[in-house]
C-alpha cells in the first residue's frame, strides 16, 4: 500500500503512537511518536508483534486476541488490553485498531494505537492492587484478557482477599471507567430491595438510570435467593430487566462482575444456587489467591496502607515487625492483616512499629504484659526454631529477644537438652 506524503505528516503530526497495519500483520508505517517512543527508526515491513512486544509469535499464538486481526475480520474498531511479560518488567498495553477504508469499500489497512497503562505501579495508590508475587501477577494478566470485553466475570476465592479491589481494577482499565462502579451486597437482598436498587422509587432514580454504561458488581452472589438468582440470570443473558409491577422493561447498559467465597459448586449440589445460573458465571473465573500465597505482597501491603492513614507523614515498620507480618499466618487473609497493622499503629509510639507494637495487638502472639517472652519460651514444649514460627519471627531474632531478657542465662539449645 503506497502511503502519499500528506497521511504520514497527519500521522506524524499525532502525538499518540500509531502505525498502520497490513492484512499479513507487517507495519506500513509508523509515525513520529511511536518511533521516538519504541526507539525505532523504521519499522516498515516488520511484523508488529515483534516492534511492539520483541516477539516473534503472533499475539493468537501467545494466547492474546489481536484487535488487528479482530478489525481486518469484522471491519469494524477493536480494543484489547494485553499484559505482556518483557526483560523489563511487565507492561499493560491498550492496543486500540481502526479499519481504513478504500473508496470502494475494502479495507486499505488498520490503523494501530498503542497506550502504554500505567499498570501496577500507577494502580496502586488507586485501586490498592500490590502484585510484587507471581500470584498476583498472574491474577492481572487473566484480568488484562477481559478488559477491553464486558464479559461477566466471576472472582473467586475465601474471605478477605480483596475481590472487590480487583474488581475495581478490572473497572479501572476497561472502557468503562470513566463511568460508575456500584457495589451491590447480595446478603439479605430482597426482591423489593433488588427492584428499587435498578428500577427506583418516585423520589429517587435507580442503576438503569443513573449508571449508563457503568459497571455493577454483585459481592457474594451465593447469597441471592433462588428468585433473585433467576432475576440475575436473564439480565445477563438478555442485557433487559423487568419490572415486577408494571411489566416494563428496560435495557441494561451496564457490565456485571459478581464475586463469591463459597464453592458454587457445591451450593448447586445442595440446592441452593441454579445451575444454569452457575455455568452462565463460570465462563470466565478470577481466583483471588489468600495472603498466605502472597507474602511477597505484605511488605508494600504494609506500606500503602500505613502511607494511606497518614500522607504527610506515614509510619514505618521497623525489620524485626516486617519479618514477624512476613512470616506470621494469615487465614483471614488481607482484612486481618490491615486490621492488626491498624491496630498495631494505633499502639505505636511515634511513627514506627516496632515488633512489641504487633505483639501487643497480635491475638496469636503472647501477651508479654502477662507472660514475659523469657516464661514463654520456659513453657513451650517444642524446638527453638518452632516458637520463633510460632510467633512469626526467625530464629536469630528470637536468641536476640531472648539474650535481651535473661542476659548471659541463655544456653544454646543443644545444651539444655531435646525439647
């Protein structure tokens, strides 16, 4: 495709990335901000997946949908969100592909616009999302998949780990985002309280109303009774809500996300939750993993939300409190673990946390207004390295605690005997 000098001054006079695309996927060109932003000085003739992503595999053949191909097959603007793993690091990429069109109709090529996200990093102030782990790393690359579409999507996983930040990431980075999030508490929700949510009062308007093109979230859908379920379920599948009382119907100009901590699975089995409303949000699953599965996540954890409580000068963790949060067990995941920082800082003089401020707070340490470590460890009926598991520190920080209490009384444990 032969390019006249006036498109590329119009595509270099553009300040986003852009390049225009053939049917085979190589570059017809691209423009001035894409080549200063990729380091490139030209790009024609090679194939985009490899000037974008250094990759020598197609996007479908990485598992990515390709707004490219996608555009070219449909003819008409496609957008995706990919999270792509580099020697880097990880990027969120929005790719945003726009058919341009001959005289006669056909498709000359496609015009390609790339959006470097912010992703993690930008998101954490915002949306709370901590990925130092592989877990949730994985968990945002899943979550990448469904940006751009509004499928419904289910987040999985036990009470406390947050599925409602990463509902809202997802919200974040969809084409949504500019409108509402609403939260919607499934527990106890009766169907006149469904109706008024959606529908409204005569004083006050309702979502259809009010949230256009926004998104809704429903927390702990298992907890819907069977004739909400049934509500739900035709919503999802017609994209149409109606109104109990006067047969109206009303189009849904929202997308749905629902979260559950129960084994769906199960509750069908039991008869408490519809099958076919069950494979209706089994499509497409996020399981959120428990913090236990994350520690690598406590310690920025610990400081977004010290840095949250108090911006102009935010409290520190001092190493010994940091490796107690570290390897502390925490079954009730991310809400008890900013629940006992919360505590924890509340008890803390000054603005750092030491240690004794956790174990002060900690339910699962020992009280050492009450029983003095020194005792403590006297009683414990097993190894050394045991207790220090047990009250979330390493050994070398327990010896230190211990020759602090009893002074030169500390024996090494193999001289005091097999505990």
């Amino acid at each position: 495709m032969a390019l006249g000098s006036e498109m590329t001054m119009l595509l270099d006079a553009i300040e986003e990335a852009r390049i225009l695309v053939r049917e085979d996927l190589t570059v017809a060109y691209a423009n001035r901000a894409f080549r200063r932003r990729y380091g490139i000085k030209d790009a024609t003739g090679r194939r985009c997946h490899e000037v974008l992503f250094h990759e020598v595999r197609s996007c479908a053949e990485c598992g990515e949908a390709c707004p490219v191909q996608k555009a070219f097959v449909t003819g008409a603007p496609a957008r995706e969100v990919q999270h792509r793993f580099v020697p880097g690091g990880e990027r969120f990429v929005e790719l945003t592909a726009t058919p341009l069109l001959r005289a006669d109709g056909s498709i000359a090529c496609v015009m390609e616009t790339v959006v470097e996200q912010s992703g993690v990093r930008g998101l954490v102030d915002g949306a709370g999302v901590v990925a130092q782990s592989e877990a949730v790393r994985t968990v945002l690359g899943r979550i990448a998949r469904v940006c751009a579409r509004d499928t419904v999507v289910l987040f999985t996983g036990p009470s406390g780990t947050g599925k409602e930040v990463f509902a809202r990431f997802l919200h974040e980075n969809s084409r949504r985002a500019a409108m509402g999030f609403v939260k919607i508490d499934c527990s106890g929700l009766t169907v006149e309280a469904f109706e008024r949510e959606f529908f409204g009062t005569s004083r006050e308007r309702g979502l259809l109303d009010t949230l256009p093109g926004g998104t809704v979230y429903f927390d702990e859908v298992a907890e819907l009774s069977l004739a909400l379920q049934v509500r739900l379920l035709d919503l999802i599948e017609t994209g149409r809500m109606r109104e109990s009382g006067s047969g109206v119907v009303r189009v849904a100009g929202f997308r749905i996300l629902c979260s559950s901590r129960y084994d769906l699975a199960q509750r069908v089995r039991e008869g408490r939750f519809r099958s076919d409303l069950f494979y209706r949000l089994g499509v497409f699953t996020v399981t959120i993993p428990g913090l236990d599965e994350r520690r690598e996540d406590i310690a920025e954890l610990a400081r977004l939300m010290l840095r949250r409580a108090s911006p102009d000068r935010p409290m520190e963790l001092s190493e010994d409190a940091l490796e107690m949060l570290v390897k502390r067990s925490w079954p009730g995941n991310v809400r008890e673990f900013l629940c006992l920082l919360e505590r924890a800082a509340i008890s803390a003089e000054g603005h750092r946390i030491e240690a004794s401020d956790i174990e002060t707070v900690d339910p699962d340490s020992p009280d050492e207004a009450s029983v003095p470590l020194a005792e403590f460890a006297a009683r414990w009926e097993g190894s050394r390295k045991a207790l220090a598991e047990r009250l979330g520190i390493s050994e070398r920080t327990l010896y230190r605690r211990l020759r602090e209490a009893q002074g030169d009384a500390l024996q090494p444990e193999e001289d005091k005997g097999s505990r």
